[in-house]
C-alpha cells in the first residue's frame, strides 16, 4: 500500500508531463505546418480522408443517415411538427386558421375571376397548395394560396389564348371555360417546374436582381391592371378581349365608350358592398386592440349579398350578373397538355419569379420579426409543388397573400398549422358549402377585389418618398411601372429588370473621383474638395475613384485622371515626340550638310588622303545616325532602359521636358488609391499599363496602392508585373505609397526598402 500510495502521484506527474509534451507537440505541428490555401481546403471538405480511387464507391454507399438528412432537408415539417409545443401554439394557430380561412373564401372566389376562370377554381387553388406548402415551406407566417397580382398575370394568359368572342349577345360561357381552365392548369404545372428545377440547383438567389424599387414599382402597375380588369363587373359591361401591349388603354377606353350601357342594379350592389367592407376595415383598424380577431367584413359581406341577391332575385329583376353553379366536391386530377407548353413558357418563367419574389420577400420580413431563418432555395422548391400538384387538380398558379399574410400573423398564428387549418375549412366548403353560393353577384366579389387593393395602390406614395431619398431608385419605380402598365405584366418585367441593370452599369461608368490629401499629423488620406484639413502632399499626386475599374469605365477613368492631375498629358507627349523629331531631322540636315563639305574637300586632295577622309566621315556619319536612333528609341519609350531590372535615375539628358523646353508637372510621383477594385479584367489591365507608359513620358513615376489580394492576383494572372512594373509600385496602403515616392523623388534601381509592400 505504501509502494502504491507513493507511486501514485509520481504516475500522476509522469502522466500531467506526458499529456503537456503531446499538447506542445501538437501546438508545433500545428505552428510549423504550412498555410493551405482555399483550394487546399475545398480538396479536404469534398473528400475528406477517402481514397480519391474510390470516390464512386463513396457516393454510391449512402448510408440511411445521409438519406434522412436529405428528406429533412426537403420536408422541413418532419423538423419542426414533432416539437410543436402544443399548449403554446394550438390556440393561436386554431384562431388565425379560421381568420384566414374567412379571407380565404372571398378571395379566392374574387381572384378566379381575374384569372378569366369560374370562382369555383379559385377554392380549388385555396386548398390544395395551402396544404402542400404546409409541408415543405420554412416560413411559419406567410399564407400562400391566390393572390390578385399572380390572378391577373394568369388572366392575360387565359384571355389571349382562349378569348371569348363578343360579337354576338349570347357567350358560350362553358366552352369559354372548357378552353381556359387546361390553359390554367398547364401554366401551374409549367410554373411549378421551373421553381422547383430553380431551387434544386440553388437559384434563389436570382431573386436579388428584383430590387425593392422595381418590386414595389411592379406590384402598384399591377394593382392598375386588377383595377381596371374589374371594371367590367362594377359597371356591369361586356368588353373585348384585350390582350398584348397597350391592352390596359384599350381597355379603358372601351369602358368609356360603353359607360352609358352600366347596368344600374350591378353599379349599386357593388357600390353598397365596397362601402360595406370599407366601413368594417376603418372598424377594425380603431378597434384593433379591443377585439380578439378582426371582424370578417369580406365574409359578412359575401352571406349578406347572397341573401339578398336570393331573397330579391337580383339576376332575373336587375340583370346583376352572379356566380352561378358552384359544383360540389373535389375533381379528379389531369395530366397538363404538354403541347400548350410552347406556348406558355415564356409567361410561366415570369410567374415564377414574380411569385417566387413576393413570397420570399414577405418571408424574410416575418423570419426576421421573429427571429426564425427561411431559406430561399427551399422557398422555391415548396412554391413550386404546390404550383406543380395543384396545376393537376386544375388549379392555377399562386403565391403569397400580403393581406392574409399579416392577418395570419397578426391573429396569434406561430406555424403553419394555422394554414393548414384555413385549407380544411376551405376543403369543407368545397364539399358541402359551396352550393350556397350560387346567386353571389360577381358585383360584390369585384368590390371585394378592389377594397383590397387599398395596400397596393397605397405605394403610389413612394414617388414622393423616393424623389427625396434616391433619385436612382426612383427612376427604376418610374419606368418599372410606366413599362408594366403599356406593355402588360410579362414584358414589363422584363424591361424592369434590363433597365435596373443597365442602370447600375450606368451609375458604375460616372463614379465619383478624387484627388486625396493628407490629414496633418496622420495617415489618413481624403478628398481636398470635400475636407478643408486634407492637403496634398507637395509633389506627389493621389487618385481615387468610388467604384471598380472595368471595360465599361476604363476610359472615364484615364480622362479624369489626367484631368484631375492639373497636366495634359496627351498633349505634353505629342508636343516631345514632336520634337524629338525635329532635333533627329535637323542632326540629319547637319550631317547632310558635313558630308557634302568633306566631299569638297576630298575632291582637292590627294587620292590616299580622299580614302582616309572618307573612311573617317563614313565612321563619323555611321555614329551619329547611332546617337540618332538611340535618342528616338528613349523618347518614345523610356520604359524600354530598365528592361534588366532596373530603372535610370533620369532620362537622357537631351530627352528630358527641361530639355526640350516643355514646362514640367508640379509633382514627381503619382499614386493610385485601388481599394475600390473588386476584380480586374483585361481592359483594366492595359488601362493600367498605358497610364504607367504616359506618366513616365512625362517623368512622373506612378504607385499603385491598397489593392486587395483577389485583385493582385487577377493582375498577377493577368501577366501586368514585368520589367518595368514590378511588385515594388505595389503598396500596402496610401500612406506607404507617399513614404516611399517622397524618399525617392525620381525612379530608382531595385532595391529593398524599408517601408511595407504588397
């Protein structure tokens, strides 16, 4: 026991100090061990440990918790509803499933109108992508199902390919809707495809070349087109077909020729039912924090009117038009017509994005109110099955609801069970209820679509906002929303997003530039136009732009260098070459002029001496053309004499500006501040290049500073370091770059220097 007690803490000891060496060991090795560079570290991450031989194997071998990983991954409701905490959120979600759910029905009988189809889809498309959503979205708020912009962009669709004729006064009503409701159908399914095929190769991010300006610019355009698509049904008129460029003018413009043909029953009931549901909306907005749900004004509206539609027979006495036969129960699912989809992908591919944009914007301002993350990609994909599967049970197309969204929210709703609640309450309408609509006027739904549009028209403030914030910006909402409203949704969008990227090409090509100063007592650098304390440093010139230098702005970017630099320079190296010239022409004249008197004189002479002296001149003629040559060469690229590495402490003493009689610039060194750059490409390379070549012409020698390490190993790739230019003009920073050209007022031989390079 003795032994063993005394051991022990010596085993202890040896087991600390073995435990400390294996640490220091480890510490080395990691200290010694090389930097791995990022492809390096992408080899490591993609193969790990696995022999590069049997990499197949690897891929094929998944093992079940790979597979699992990936179906979490894709059906988030396996993630989230088995930790549902029941007895926090059951009630809200119960709550604000019913409140949707009461929004639900009177939209999406009002928004089946817009997409040119009977109100009956429109619960259709209420129910089945509500509960496919439920199980693949990641926002817990958003409530998805119709909405008035994705009806209305349907409903040009369905109306230039299966338009109704209107020459006689009977309408073939069901081969009208025999022939758009596979049109609707198909361009769901064609929809939900290319949002699923986007997000399973990771293409939300496509939806930040929708900026907020043009988003908010095409959403208020379209809210003019519902607008004036429902005027039909206020005034109770039978318009054209319109469809293409300019079909919202002719529209209206039909509708006030044909404004003295309203029927008066439909202009009343649509006229009592909008203030109806204005008056329940200012209610609610007073009384939101007294009442525990808002009062469903849309759905008290739709059982009053169709009582009294019923009750007053509004068809048959006022000729108010109605819904009528809503059939009962679901209808079977139908293959797409795949031969319309020629047809129909241009449009479908605009659907999608637009769609795709406002769920995941609306998604993004929710998860960030309460702290959850929604990922985009997954956000397509789930948009896109519940496009794709409800194009099979005849649904059209649909997206995000801004309205019902915040009611959802706003009515204590936490998940999607509150979702998927509104979709079985819509299921049992669908089912039984449905019939008992069938004398609502189509006067009250066009009301209730345009009561709605109060949010929507309500952006037309942004002008006022935006002329005082961004003058950019504003011009993006301008032209997004003059473009949409002439040449229709589809083109519009299109000419939204090339107009703001061509804007930003723009606005790229006139960057700000600058010449900078030195703070006194500091190494801070900024523009002396803009900071009284800055002051340049005598004898040295710093150039900034605010943007990158690429092929679209690399010529503004030399103009205003010289421009800014006080020299003209362009005019200084036209005016050497020039004389350089007339010195080499006016050697030539003299050496002409020489020649012919030494043939004179040999003429005079000897024989013997006419040789000796014609040797001589011809040696003497031989070296002067040399010189000549030599003096020219210097003058058109005084680069050229540091092609061993090194750099003459000045030009040749006849090729210099005093020399020649040219005033020289006020500085010696300029610097060029490169920390905007975010890449290089070949035409700012050569961009570069040419401004080291002219400013050394006029024997000012040129630094490049801050550049970042991407950008100097674009230059690198880009072969722009030889000779001439080498690492040594590279500067860390602005004030290394002035440290260095005051020591060295003139180019210098290579050599190691004190300050910090690149």
């Amino acid at each position: 026991m003795g032994l063993a007690d005394a051991s022990g803490p010596r085993d202890t000891q040896a087991l600390l100090s073995a435990t400390q060496a294996m640490e220091l060991r480890r510490r080395d090795y990691h200290m010694e061990r090389p930097l791995l560079n990022q492809e390096h570290l992408e080899e490591l991450g993609r193969w790990g440990s696995a022999p590069r031989t049997h990499q197949w194997r690897t891929w094929l071998q998944c093992s079940r918790a790979q597979a699992y990983a990936l179906l979490l991954q894709h059906l988030p409701v396996l993630v989230w509803l088995p930790r549902y905490p029941v007895r926090d959120w059951l009630l809200g979600d119960l709550l604000s499933g019913l409140s949707v759910a009461i929004m639900q029905l009177p939209q999406g009988l009002a928004y089946a109108l817009l997409a040119g189809l009977p109100p009956v889809f429109g619960l259709y498309s209420s129910f089945y992508p509500v509960f496919i959503y439920f199980l693949f979205g990641t926002s817990r708020h958003i409530s998805v199902g119709t909405f008035a912009v994705m009806s209305v962009m349907v409903g040009s669709v369905t109306e230039s390919l299966a338009p109704q004729a209107l020459n006689d006064s009977m309408i073939n009503e069901t081969a009208r809707d025999a022939a758009r409701v596979p049109v609707a159908s198909t361009l769901s399914v064609l929809v939900g495809l290319f949002q699923v095929g986007l997000g399973l190769i990771h293409f939300g991010f496509v939806v930040t070349y929708l900026s907020e300006p043009l988003v908010r610019g095409y959403t208020t355009a379209a809210a003019v087109q519902v607008f004036v698509s429902q005027l039909k049904y206020v005034f109770g008129l039978h318009l054209s077909s319109h469809s293409g460029p300019l079909s919202l003018i002719y529209t209206v413009l039909e509708v006030c020729w044909k404004l003295p043909q309203s029927k008066v029953g439909t202009v009343v009931t649509a006229a009592v039912a909008g203030v109806v549901l204005v008056v329940v909306k200012l209610l609610n907005d007073k009384l939101q924090q007294q009442l525990p749900m808002p009062i469903p004004g849309e759905l008290l509206t739709l059982i009053g009117a169709t009582g009294i539609s019923y009750g007053m027979g509004l068809k048959h006495r006022f000729e108010v038009d109605v819904v009528g036969n809503i059939p009962a129960g679901l209808v079977p699912p139908v293959a797409p017509n795949t031969k319309l989809f020629s047809k129909l992908v241009g449009s479908a591919f605009t659907i999608a994005v637009v769609g795709f944009a406002i769920a995941i914007s609306l998604g993004k301002i929710f998860a960030l109110r309460h702290g959850y993350r929604v990922d985009s990609n997954q956000e397509l994909v789930a948009l896109g099955l519940s496009n794709l599967i409800g194009g099979i049970f005849q649904c059209f197309p649909v997206s995000c609801s801004m309205s019902r969204s915040l009611v959802q929210e706003s009515t204590g709703g936490n998940s999607q069970v509150a979702g998927a609640i509104s979709s079985l309450f819509i299921l049992l309408i669908i089912v039984k209820l449905g019939k008992l609509f069938h004398d609502l006027p189509k006067a009250v739904l066009a009301a209730i679509i345009i009561v709605n549009l109060k949010g929507m028209l309500r952006q037309l403030s942004d002008m006022r906002s935006l002329w005082k914030a961004n003058r950019a910006d504003l011009l993006i909402w301008l032209v997004t929303f003059t473009a949409t409203i002439l040449l229709n949704l589809d083109l519009g969008l299109v000419v939204a997003v090339i107009f703001s990227l061509l804007l930003v090409v723009v606005r790229t090509q006139m960057p700000h530039y600058s010449v900078l100063g030195q703070v006194p007592d500091t190494d801070i650098y900024r523009d002396v136009a803009e900071y009284s304390e800055a002051k340049e440093v005598p004898g040295v010139k710093v150039f900034r732009s605010s943007a990158t230098v690429y092929f679209a702005n690399a010529e503004f970017y030399s103009d205003a260098l010289k421009q800014r630099c006080g020299v003209d320079v362009d005019f200084l190296i036209s005016q050497k070459k020039k004389l350089l010239k007339k010195q080499e022409q006016l050697k030539l004249k003299q050496l002409q002029k020489e020649e012919k008197l030494q043939k004179q004189a040999a003429s005079s002479k000897g024989a013997s001496v006419s040789i000796n002296v014609n040797t001589s001149l011809e040696d003497m003629r031989s070296n002067n053309v040399e010189d000549c040559k030599m003096m020219v060469s210097s003058g058109d690229k005084m680069e050229d004499a540091t092609a061993n590495g090194q750099e003459d402490s000045k030009a040749p003493d006849g090729s210099t500006l005093k020399a020649l009689g040219l005033p020289q610039p006020d500085f010696h060194s300029l610097i060029l501040d490169l920390g905007a750059l975010s890449f290089v490409d070949t035409v700012c390379l050569k961009s570069l290049k040419n401004i080291f070549h002219d400013f050394r012409e006029i024997e000012v020698e040129v630094y490049m500073a801050a550049c970042h390490s991407p950008v100097v190993s674009q230059l690198e790739a880009g072969h722009f370091f030889d000779a001439s230019i080498t690492k040594k003009h590279l500067f860390a920073s602005v004030h290394d770059a002035v440290t260095f050209a005051l020591q060295h007022p003139r180019p210098v031989p290579d050599s190691p220097v004190s300050v910090t390079r690149l």
